[in-house]
C-alpha cells in the first residue's frame, strides 16, 4: 500500500460565504460546487483530515467531488466535533 499526503490535492475553486450563520441546506447549498481537485484520483482510496466539524455540509461536498471525480473510497478523518442542536 502507497500513502501520499497531499495538502494541494483540493483547492477552493470559488470563495463562498462563512458558514457559521447558515442553516444546514443553506451551508450544503454554499459548498456544493466549491471545489476542484488539482489531479487524478480514479482508483484512490483518500483520507480528508478536519479539524472541527460542525454541519458536516463541508465534508460532504469534498467527498462528493472526490467520488465523482472517479476516488475509489472516502475516509474523512476529524479532530473535534461541535456540539448538534
């Protein structure tokens, strides 16, 4: 097995609003096409580090991106997790 850190292989493609006085539609609507990968993924299994996750809506949009991008597995990877009303 072959690990690689890559902390280039996403970038924010668009510059969107701050999430934290959004609802959660709202926070998954802002991030939904926020992203674009910088290479190849097809056949990857990749692992997103986080390191507070409130809503999820972030997570959730990279791993979409990565999946239809070709990625063979998602693992997200978070440090802390806030508090869900």
């Amino acid at each position: 097995m072959r690990v690689c850190a890559d902390a280039t292989l996403v970038t924010r493609a668009i510059h969107t609003a701050p999430q934290s006085k959004l609802d959660l539609d709202a926070r998954r609507r802002n991030v939904a096409t926020a992203f674009r990968l910088t290479r190849d993924v097809r056949g990857l299994h990749i692992g997103v580090v986080d390191d507070v996750m409130t809503s999820g809506a972030t997570l959730d949009a990279l791993a979409r991106t990565l999946k239809l991008a070709g990625a063979r597995r998602v693992t997200n990877f978070v440090a802390l997790r806030t508090p869900q009303d």
